[in-house]
C-alpha cells in the first residue's frame, strides 16, 4: 500500500466562514465540533427551504441562531431563512427580573410545533424569537443570547417538567453570575446527554468575542451518569475537573483554548472516550495513562507546548487521528508503529527531524509534515563558555562628520555613524587592519530603485571598499523615518541591480541619539559580507512559501482572512509563492469614484517563481468589502477585477471565474498570479474606474512652500511636503522664515522629479549640480525633507524691489504611468504645478534688507585648473553655513581677533556675519596661490559640514568639465594637458 506525506497542507486549517451560504454543509471547527454551516454561490440564485442529508448525530445538534434546526433522530433538516438580528445584539438579561414577574404570565399560545402547544417567555425574547426557538421536547440553546444562562434557573423555577427531559443544553459562559445560577441546576438533569458551556460565542459591541469565565465545575456534574458529549471550549479552566472523571458514559470530551498546563494522572478511567481535544492549551507533557483509553479515535493535542509523547500512545488500537502540531515535539515514540488503525497523523509546525521508519509500515497513514527540519543535521551543543578577558568588549568608535574614513583591527569595532547609523565588526571578522570609507549619498534616482508600492525611507549609506569579503558577516544597519504602514527592508545595491536583505528591527544606542537628549534611532539592520550601498524602504508586507506538488496553505500575516489554498498536484515542481496585501483607504476611493456606496476589499498582489500557470485551480480567500455581507449583499454589485502591474490596466473578471460568497468571506478560483481587487459598486464601466483610482491612490497629495529668511530675504528656503506634514513644518520654521502661505494641493508619485523655477525678476546661480536649464531639480520622496536653501537676486538690469515668484514644473514623465495618464502630463501647461510669490526688498532702500556693508567688488576664488569657484557659488554657500561659521573660520586659518571683529560688526545678523567671513578669508587667498578651492574643502570637512564640502566638489567638478569642454571647442585641449603635465 503507499503511504501519502503532504508538507503543506493540513486538515481543517480554514475556519467555517468558507462554506456556501444557504447550501447546507457538514463541517469541523478547530475544536473538533462537527456543525452545520451556511453559504452562497456566486451565481446568485438560492432557494431558500431545501433538503439534504445531516450530519452524524455526534456533531453539533443546532444552529438556532442562524435559523437552522436539526432533529435529534437524525435523518434530515430543515434550512429556513436567517433572522436579520445579530447575535451579538440579542439579550434574554429582562429573564433576570424578579421571579414573581414571570411564573403566572408564563404559558401563552404561539405557533405550534412536533409537540403540540409551544411556550413563551414573558418578559418576551428578543423580537421575533419564541420560546421554541430555543426549547424543544430534548433541546435547549441558550448560548445564542447575552445572558441566556441566567434564563436556565428561571426555566428551572417554573416549568421543572419541561426540562426533566432534556438531552441537549447549551450555555453561554460570558456571564459569571448567571453562570453560577445555572451550574446549580445541572444536577438536577440527569437525562442530559450533551452539554456545551463555552465562551467566544457571542461578541462586544467592538466584534471581540467574549471570553468564558468558567473556572471548574461543581462535583455535582458527576451525577449526570447519561452524559456523553460535553464541551468546555474558551473558558478560564486551568486543570480537568475533577468530577469529570466519574462521568461513565462520556465518549466525546472538548476542553480547548483554556489554560490546562497538566492532565491528571488517573485519565484513563474515562473508558469510553472516543474524542478528546485539547487545543489551544498549555499542556508540556501527556501522561502514561492516556494509553489506556482503549476506545479513543481521534486525539488532538495540538497547539500546546509538548516536547515529547509517551511510548504508552502506541497503546491505542482505536485511533484514526492523532494531531499534534504547532508544538516542540523532536522526536516521535517508536511504539506509535503499533497505531494500526491511524490514518490521519498531523504533526507539522515542530521540532522533528526525522520520522520513525516505523510509520512506513503504516498502509492507510496520510501525514502531514511541513515546517519541521526534517533532514536536517541536529544542532551542535553549545561549546562550552571560555571569557577572553582581552576581547569581552568590542572597541566603540564614533565619528564626526568630517571622519569619512576609519580603520577596524581583527578585534572587531562597533562604529557609530553621523546621523545615527551603526557598523557592528565582530572580533575576529579581518585578518588585519583594514581601512574604510563611507559617505551618504543624495536620494538621486540614478542612486534609488523602488518597486510598486514601496517608500524610499533613508538617503543611500555607501561603504567602501565594495565587494571586499569578510570572515565574519558584519552587521549594517542604517538609520530610517518611521513608516505608518507595511514592513521596514533593507536593500543592497551590487552594482547592478537592487536586492532585499533580511532585516531586522531596532533601536540605536542610547549613547547614539540622532539629536542631543532625543530617543535613539530607529535602525533597520542586516548582516553582510561584503559592503556596497544600502538604503532602508517600506513596502506592503511580504508573505512567502514555497509549493510542492503535495500542496500547501498560505495565510496572509496582515490579515488572516485572506489565504490562498494550493490543491495537491498544483504544480509539477516547486513554485515560490508571495503575497501582498495592500489596505486600501474606503473614505479616499469613495471621493475620488464619485460614489458614496463604494466598498472595496483589501488590494491582492500575488506573484510566483517560476511564472506558469498552475495545473490545477488555486483558492482564494478574501474578506468581504466593510459594511457587506453574504447575506444583505445585491450580488450583482459585487465585481472582482484582475490588474496587469506591466501595463497598468484592470479588468473586470467576475463573469469569467468561480466566484462564492459566504456570510464575511469571497472566494474565487485562479490557475495564474496577478493583482486582484474585490468592489462593491453601482458604477458602470468598472475598470475604467478603478484604473484612475488605483493610480489616483497611488500619488500624495503634496504642498510646496517657498519662504525668505527674515534677516536675509534674499535667502530662500524651498520644499515639497505630504500635506499632513505641511502645517507643523511651517510652525517649525515660522520664527526664522517669512512668506506666503503653502500652495494649493497638487499629485506626486513617490520618486517623481520636480523643478524649481525663479520668475519674473527673480535669478539663481546656475553653477550647481542640482540645477538644470536654470532650474532647481527635486526628487519628491515622501519620508524625506525634499528641501533646499538658495541665494536670490535681481537679474541682470533689474533695479528697485523685485515681485518675482518661484513656480513648480513637472520633470520627466515615470516610465510606468499608463499613457492615458502620461499623455496628461505632458506640455507646457499640464508640467505646470503651482505658483508662490516672492519680494525682494530695494538693495538701496533704507528698510531693513540694506545690503551696503556688504558689497565686494567681484571676487573668484581659484583657477580652472586646481578647482574654481565663481563669487555666485561663494554667497551660495554662505547661505548654508548657519551656526557653524565660527568653527569653519578658524579651520579656514583665520585669527580669534578677526573672527571677535566680525562677530560684533555684524552680532544681529547673522547673514552678514557669515557673509563676511567666508570674502574676508576669499580675498586672502588672492596671492595665496592655487589649492585655495581644495583648503575650503578641508576645512568645511574639519567642522563636520561634509554636506557642504560635496557640494563644493560637485560645483568644482561641474566647473572643470566646462572649461575642458571650452577647450575642445577652441582646440587647445593637447597643449593645456601637456602644459599641466610639465608643471607636475
């Protein structure tokens, strides 16, 4: 006989919510509690009274909630339609009044039944539900209404005889002192052959199922000698009551999702147990007694934290199912080989790395076996302890922004980073000293790569030398803004192309915060073994597996109402699975569809390795949009649409997939991966729709700000931001800066680049890397700042105060916009995005902005040949030098006395003071010869403004490529290389 191993499929892994509405069905619940459940076919058409087989008369006898009653002789039942109440809502608390207020009025005529004249509680049930609903001749269900244990000793006071007969009870356990009452009467039932008291099995107002608060049972329950089916699921139990012991008949016994850490050692006088599930607990051991329940079939012991089982479970002739999973199981018991009647062995999610070749021998076994390490080789012990009291503590090595190289011995380094990033060497990571080199490159395209959906949330961290192995991975982790949604990556850059790395989430060191006195930062980190360029992104969270040909489950982590089921012989080889889900903002697709009735489901993003249909069909499973459900849903709403992510279309698929329905849940049937998306919508042409929403959703709206330095207004700050971000920057900046109110609310794409335009009077030094035919280039990242600070003034012949504006204007159209969207975009007046006004104050008046002091007559600092800078490129960089102009003057060379004069000339603003000092050392440097360019790049590098000195190299190196690019032009390229050779 062959025996069948599945790794990635397990039995009853989804919950009842997935069967079809108004299709009676038989299912198992996770506790191993056989019921009856509802469904709906997509195609819309249900009859509403229909009948089929039951269930066996072992599995849960009513659904009286739901409208569905079953009989206690088996055979048939009935499926009526649903009351429109919500559980949740429904109370039988006015029961708990005053027993006198219902003995008398108690007997009143209502529809009739198998029995003849039926009951009805006064005060009433809620509305529409009678006496019957929930008393028959042998059954009464309480545990469908709030309270409604209360009602069973109230039952008790007034018709006894009604309830001498019952077989059939089921208790809420939500209510403690209701609770209480009720236990007090169960002695009295001695015909009682089913009884359920559980928690979960109504909800708060929130949707949170209430927990049961049962803690044991009184020793009185042992007299209910007819007993055989009891459930005692979501209570507070932490052990086996006693009295449940001395229960002769009991053959089915359900304690799951309680707090029982030990079973007691004299199980095994429950001869008759058939079923027993213990799920959901906290058992560490079985004991040896379990072996002589001769008569069990089915044991589920799953969910718990086991590490072994006993060698006495090979005494059960009579099991067909053992489930054991989610535990810390290493090893199995040989004497499971004697289990000849086990067909079903679950025993996936522990510990074990081989299966005992007794179970070969087993013909009809089916197990199921996936995330064990199975093959694997055991892990090693750990080597014992030895201190190397020369190495128990790694170096600390934290540099200034001016320190862009350092050196780390075979003893390891942990070195600390300008602006909160951390580089952890192990001891013993190098043979010898070694040097390295890092720098924090602009977030330029050429230097990010974002796929769809992801946020760029730190500049790129490059660490030299690239490719230079270690012995040892070294840990990098890189300093990021805080993401609102989705999972934090890291990803490395080969020279190639970007990939992700595993990643791992903390907090700096304390001794290492980003600002004095402030919180650590948030530090995504990876080990690495070779350094290159790294940067920190957001993306929608990211679930994997990989599929066999035996099948395999894939649950969603963000929401786990979303699974995709992968039938065995799915695929002919192993496939790597991933899913995404993106939540999507139900307020924001309403207003930009039109249509206040929208819902939509979360955004499906499913892709596999390698990318071939899947031989048999895969099943999705997706949560309903909010507010809707299988039973009030117009079907005919309801549309699911299939998304290219290549051409960015989408397409309404819903007449061409099986598509079903159940009370919360959709689900649908696929045999290739895509994006898919559930709407619920009256509006016409579908995907036209949702093609301009989805990429509506995807842009953010953003505001600029363009704001003048009070002391200075020729000083202009200019920034894109969110618009949620906008009012506490301009709060922040408002004591500094000056100027009109943020701009209207424009789209950007994450990525997408902008320029900065100075109009109307209004000019800028072009002589910088960022600027592009006179224009300021920005790349909008929405966790970034995406600001910049420039140096205005008057163009050419432009006399008295200036009203100019700085106007915004598209970049270049992203290659993966859909043309109808690019077309859009394209031309003078749709480039366009928004405007803001800008005053320059009279050089010459007598107002505040009197710049006569500071008039220099022209001055340019170096030559082509060794590094130039233009006085343009000079006033551009004062303007950024702030605070830090006493620290670059004295590094510049320049006396405390001169720099005491300067301070006091100029002590109310600042501007000037700095202004002043970066000419006076210019002017200087006129007889200094060449190297004056390369000093102030030492010098800016010495106090820590490494920003500044890139931006001076890049100016230098832009400077150079003209003047060799005027050379060629006039032909004296060869002389001046062979006249700069001779000088060397």
């Amino acid at each position: 006989m062959e025996r069948k191993i599945e790794e990635d499929t397990a039995p009853h892994e989804e919950g009842g919510d997935d069967n079809p509405l108004w299709t009676l069905k038989q299912s198992r619940s996770e506790d191993g509690d056989d019921g009856v459940t509802l469904g709906c076919h997509a195609s819309r058409t249900a009859s509403k009274n229909q009948k089929v087989p039951t269930a066996s008369l072992a599995c849960r006898e009513s659904v009286t909630g739901l409208g569905i009653s079953r009989h206690a002789s088996g055979g048939e039942a009935e499926v009526v339609e649903p009351e429109k109440e919500d559980p949740c809502d429904r109370t039988i608390s006015s029961l708990s009044s005053s027993f006198s207020s219902i003995v008398h009025p108690f007997l009143s005529s209502s529809s009739s039944s198998s029995s003849g004249s039926v009951l009805s509680l006064t005060p009433p049930l809620p509305p529409s539900v009678e006496l019957s609903a929930v008393l028959t001749d042998t059954r009464l269900t309480l545990d469908v209404y709030q309270e409604g244990a209360a009602a069973l000793p109230l039952l008790w006071g007034s018709v006894p005889e009604r309830l001498r007969d019952l077989q059939y009870l089921r208790l809420g356990s939500e209510d403690k002192s209701g609770l209480d009452a009720a236990l007090d009467v169960l002695p009295h039932l001695t015909g009682l052959r089913s009884l359920a008291i559980r928690g979960h099995c109504l909800c708060d107002s929130q949707g949170d199922p209430l927990p049961g608060l049962l803690t044991t049972l009184p020793d009185s329950v042992s007299t209910l000698s007819h007993l055989k089916h009891l459930d005692l699921s979501f209570n507070q139990l932490t052990c086996v009551p006693p009295c449940l012991l001395r229960l002769p008949a009991l053959s089915v016994l359900l304690l799951c999702h309680n707090h029982i850490s030990a079973l007691p050692p004299d199980l095994g006088h429950l001869s008759c147990l058939t079923y027993l599930s213990l799920m959901g607990n906290k058992l560490l051991s079985v004991p040896p007694s379990v072996g002589q329940l001769k008569a069990l079939q089915i044991l589920d012991v799953s969910h718990n934290v086991l590490q072994q089982l006993p060698d006495e479970i090979g005494s059960l002739g009579e099991l067909v199912k053992l489930e054991v999973s989610h535990n810390k199981l290493k090893q199995l018991p040989e004497s499971m080989g004697s289990l000849v009647s086990l067909r079903e062995l679950v025993i996936y999610s522990n510990e074990l790395r081989v299966i005992p070749n007794c179970l070969n021998k087993l013909p009809l076994l089916k197990m199921y076996v996936r995330d064990n390490p199975l093959g694997k080789p055991p892990t090693p012990p750990p080597l014992p302890l030895v201190l190397d009291h020369t190495q128990t503590k790694v170096p600390k090595l934290h540099l200034k922004l001016n320190q862009q190289s350092f050196f780390v011995s075979s003893a390891g380094c942990h070195v600390f980073l300008p602006g909160g990033a951390e580089l952890m060497f192990p001891p013993g990571c190098l043979m010898t000293t070694a040097k390295f080199r890092w720098a924090e490159k602009r977030p330029d395209r050429k230097w990010v790569w974002l796929e769809e959906h992801d946020i760029l949330l730190s500049r790129p961290l490059e660490l030299r030398p690239h490719g230079v192995g270690f012995l040892k991975p070294v840990e990098v982790c890189v300093p990021y803004h805080r993401a609102k949604r989705g999972e934090v990556v890291l990803r490395t850059f080969d020279g190639q192309s970007w990939s992700t790395l595993p990643t791992e989430l903390r907090r700096g060191s304390e001794e290492h915060s980003c600002h004095p006195g402030g919180r650590p930062a948030r530090l995504a980190c990876s080990s690495v073994n070779h350094f290159s360029w790294f940067m920190a992104v957001s993306r929608p969270v990211r679930d994997t597996c990989s599929v066999t040909p035996a099948g395999a489950l894939l649950v969603s982590s963000s929401d786990p109402g979303i699974k995709l089921h992968f039938p065995p012989d799915s695929t002919a080889q192993t496939r790597a699975i991933t899913l995404q889900v993106l939540q999507v903002s139900e307020l924001e697709v309403q207003a930009l569809c039109g249509d206040p009735q929208t819902r939509v489901s979360p955004l499906l993003c499913l892709s596999q390795t390698p990318t071939l249909h899947f031989l048999q069909p895969v099943r999705v499973q997706i949560p309903l949009p909010p507010g809707v459900t299988g039973h009030t849903a117009d079907l005919s709403l309801l549309h699911l649409l299939h998304g290219d992510p290549t051409a960015q279309t989408w397409t309404d698929i819903t007449s061409q997939v099986s598509l079903y329905v159940t009370h919360l849940y959709a689900i649908f049937y696929i045999t290739h991966f895509s994006w898919y998306w559930l709407w619920y919508t009256s509006k016409r042409c579908v995907s036209g729709v949702v093609r301009k929403v989805y990429q509506r959703l995807k842009q953010f709206k953003v505001q600029f700000l363009a704001l003048q330095r009070k002391m200075d207004p020729a000083q202009v700050l200019v920034q894109c931001l969110p618009a949620n971000k906008i009012e506490v920057r301009v709060q922040s900046l408002s004591e500094q800066y000056d100027g009109p109110q943020p701009s209207d609310l424009c789209d950007l794409l994450e990525g997408e680049q902008f320029f900065a335009g100075f109009e109307r009077g209004l000019d800028i030094v072009t002589d910088r890397p960022d600027c592009v035919e006179g224009r300021l280039c920005f790349v909008f990242y929405s966790s970034l700042k995406n600001v910049k600070e420039v140096y205005v003034c008057p163009t050419q012949g432009q006399k008295g105060p200036v009203r100019g504006q700085v106007s915004f204007y598209r970049g270049e159209i992203p290659s993966n916009l859909p043309e109808e969207v690019a077309r859009k975009r394209k031309g003078p007046d749709s480039q366009w995005l928004a405007t803001l006004p800008l005053r320059l104050p009279d050089l010459n008046s007598e107002n505040s902005f009197n710049m006569e002091e500071l008039q220099y007559p022209p001055l340019n600092l170096g030559d082509p040949e060794s590094g130039y800078l233009t006085e343009a490129n000079l006033l551009s960089i004062s303007l950024q030098i702030g605070q830090d102009w006493r620290v670059i003057g004295i590094n510049l060379g320049m006396s405390y006395e001169e720099l005491d004069r300067i301070q006091y000339k100029y002590r109310d603003n600042l501007g000037a003071l700095v202004l002043d000092m970066l000419f006076h050392w210019a002017q200087g440097q006129r007889n200094a010869g060449s190297g004056s360019v390369s000093r102030l790049v030492a010098a800016m590098i010495e106090s820590g403004r490494r920003d500044l000195a890139e931006e001076i190299e890049d100016i230098v190196s832009l400077g150079r490529r003209k003047y060799t690019e005027s050379l060629k032009r006039v032909g004296l390229e060869t002389e001046s290389s062979s006249l700069g050779e001779a000088q060397q």
